[in-house]
C-alpha cells in the first residue's frame, strides 16, 4: 500500500489524500511535521533528504516528493489530467503558478497567521506584501474561472486539485474571497464532488 | 513557427531556447521584457494575462507560458522526458524544486545583483537570506549530482536543462561554484552535449 509521509493540515499534502481519494487509491498516512522538528530527523531524511512533506512511499519502497509532482505522477493516464496535449500543457501551466506564484504567497500567509511559533517572524510588511501578492494570485483565477468552471480544459483535473488546497483556506491567512465570486463558485463546485474530502479527513 | 516571446539575458527563457534546440524545433524569439515595461503592455497581456516571459505562440496561435510548463509540453514522447513512469516522476519533482527552491534564490539574488534597478530594493538581510537557501539548494543537487550524471534517471533530461538555467549562472549572483565540484562537473556535461547553445545564442 501507498504511505504517504505528511502533516494534516498542510495544503500541500492535502492535495495529495485529495488526489488519492478521487482516484481512490488506498493509502496509509504517517505524521511529519516542520513544527515539531521531525521532518528533520535523520529517519525521515534518508526517504525526502529536503526534509519536505507531503513524500510518498510507492509499493515498491521509491519515494516521491514535492506535491505537485506526486499529482502528476498518479494523475498519468487518469481522468484527472487531460488526454488533450494542450490541455495538459494549461494544467502544467496552473501547477508551476500554484508553486511559484500562489502558495508562496497564500500558503505562508496563512502559516504565519495560523501558527503561534512562526507569527511572530513576520513583520507588518512582509504581511501586507503577501496580502498582495496573494490576491493577485486570487485574481488570475478569478479571470480565468468567470469563463470557465475548470482551471484546464473541461473537466475537473489535477489544476483544480492543485490550486483548492491552500485557496479554500486563504481566509484563514486574511485573505477575503468575497472578492473573488468565480473563485467561490468554484470552490463550492469542487467541495461538491462525490468524491471530495475535506482538509480535516 | 513558433514564436517565442522572451528576455534573452532570463535563464527562464533561456530553459525554452535550449530545449527548443536540442529538439531541433525552429523558433522565431521577440524581445519582451519587464525591465522596460513591455511585459505589461496591453498587446503582451493579450497573450499572457500573467504579463510574464518566457510566453509561446503555438503554430495555432494558441499561447503557453511558465518556464518547466513549455518544457514539459515539448518534451512529451521525446527522449528529454524519461519513458519510465518513476523516473518521469522525478524528473517533474525536480521542476518543482527548480521554481519553489532554487530559482526564487538564485535567479532573484542574480537578478537583484546585475540589474542596477533591482538593486536597491534588497536590504543585506534579504541578500544574506538568499545567499544562504540558494546555497541550500545548491547542496541538494551537489548531493545527487555526487552519485549520477544526469538530475532525473540516467539520461539528459528536461530536469537538466531546467536547473542549468540558473545555476550556470549562480556566479553572477555572488555564489561560489567551488563549493559544488559535483554541480561543476554536471554543468560542464551540459555544455558540452551537442546541441547545446549558450545563454547568449
């Protein structure tokens, strides 16, 4: 069986029982955390040496990290990625944007808003720094979303997987989505799924 | 033809140049750049909302953009993506690390260096913070790069060409190669691959 290496409120690897629970793959689940120090223990360093969660232990004892990685790699040849060339291109494009652009501003806003031991290394202008990068982020999916009801393509894919994760939590980094309406439909359209969980699952 | 819509000194347009060649695609390149303003130019914003280089017109006139995206959409079924499920896998963990890890510290702390309108925006704390992940990263791939040729498999890949980008010119942002003899030995197999071509070319 899968085990996934991971912390349960991290949208990260939330992304990832996400995926597993669509494709309904079973997994077992062990707890790692960056708070308590044990993503660095050298136990969990010779699977992910980075030391990063989510990081995923194949059938075959291989380990895999980075998130977005880990959804392409079980989305390969599924319903999830798009069969279209192109396509599967746009759902590349969102997933490096969730990386590079959208959760280092909205993931690390909220971490610094939700974690006692981190708030306090942020300084009001690193916060409203993040505040804007974050809701440009928020824009562009409000821009593409009033469209369309999908990230890439038609269909629900590994894009929208990628991005729910840390946007349905974005209040809980200041960010206010009433702003964003396409996006809280969208939101509400991907919690509808049959086989959708929530963060807590 | 494709056109590609780029900076030619940004080792995130570079990533496209030199995997279009080893490809031996054509391309025509049209100079865009966000140090004078052009990538937010409402004719630029009509091909990328995001107003970011590297940007591609397809033969169709249908647009991609994101660096690893374009890479991994024209390396599809070519032998710069591995066949093996596995070793496809990792080579997608290492274009997450190369935009999450690597290029927001080396790309950004070269950037803030050679370019005299960045450099006053960065505080000694901010350069210290970046010259000390930067080199973070750069131990990461010194620790693969001691023990096989190539990032991803055995084999050049897309993750190779990914992570050149900007390492082969961590110099410029003030961090010393010496360090990494395994990352020096791994960037000279690189350039001297055949179809390889210079970030000037």
């Amino acid at each position: 069986m899968l085990t996934l290496y991971q912390q349960q409120d991290s949208g990260n690897c939330y992304k990832v029982r996400l995926l597993l629970n669509h494709l309904g793959r079973p997994f077992q689940a062990v707890p790692v955390s960056s708070l308590d120090g044990s993503t660095r223990r050298p136990e969990f360093l010779a699977k992910n040496p980075i030391g990063k969660v989510p990081t995923i232990e194949l059938e075959d004892g291989r380990f895999l990290a980075e998130s977005n990685a880990i959804l392409l790699h079980f989305a390969e040849g599924t319903r999830l990625l798009p069969a279209d060339a192109y396509e599967r291109a746009k759902a590349y494009e969102w997933l490096f944007f969730e990386q590079y652009v959208h959760e280092p501003a909205i993931a690390v806003r909220r971490a610094l808003s939700v974690y006692p031991e981190r708030r306090a290394t942020a300084s009001p202008e690193r916060m409203a720094q993040l505040l804007d990068a974050g809701n440009r982020a928020l824009a562009v999916l409000e821009r593409r979303l009033e469209h369309t009801d999908w990230l890439a393509g038609n269909a629900f894919s590994v894009a929208d997987i990628s991005l729910y994760a840390y946007t349905h939590m974005a209040g809980e980094g200041g960010y206010d989505l009433g702003g964003f309406p396409a996006v809280g439909g969208w939101l509400e359209r991907v919690a509808a799924l049959p086989s959708h969980i929530p963060i807590t699952a």
